[in-house]
C-alpha cells in the first residue's frame, strides 16, 4: 500500500512437518506483519504442497482485516483452494439487535 515494509526469509531450523518456509513482510513504522507467503513443509498425508499467502491490511497501524489464501492438492480431484477473510468488528459495523 506504498508504506515501507521489511521482509524477512523464514527458514525452518529443522525440517519438521507443518513449518512455514517463505516470506513474512513487516511495515517498518509499527512492526506489524501486513504480507505472509510460502508453504508447509512436508505433508506426507496431503500429497502434494500446501501453499499459504495471507494478506493483512491495517487502518491506523492495527490490524483490520486480514484475508488467507491456502492451496492444496486433493487425491483424484486436483487442486483445491480455501479462502479466509477476517475483519475486526468495530461498534460501528455491528449491527443492533431490534
């Protein structure tokens, strides 16, 4: 979003099952994650690779909404993607009960 932001290379110590290897971006005023992006290391049950990018936007240096793109193989069906988006609910997006 044209803010400065740090990025950082994770690399597991070991090569365990579920661990993230990729990239992790940093907005360099508050120290907050805005990007994650890479897959899980492996996953003998799943077949394939597990890729993650997660996207979080920030209003005001916190954190307002946040959403995770995670993609993946299925035996005999292909590749498959799940999307989850997250907002953080303010007082004036709750909407009253009547």
């Amino acid at each position: 979003g044209g803010a400065a932001a740090y990025v950082y290379d994770i690399t597991p110590r070991k090569n365990r099952p579920g661990l993230l290897l990729g990239k992790i971006w940093m907005d360099a005023e508050t120290g907050d994650e805005v990007m994650l992006s890479g897959h899980l290391m492996d996953l003998p049950t799943s077949g394939g690779r597990v890729d993650v990018v997660r996207n979080t936007e920030l209003i005001n240096g916190s954190a307002f909404a946040r959403v995770t793109h995670v993609s993946f193989t299925v035996p005999l069906l292909g590749r498959a993607e799940v999307v989850i988006t997250e907002r953080v609910l303010t007082p004036e997006i709750i909407p009253q009960a009547q």
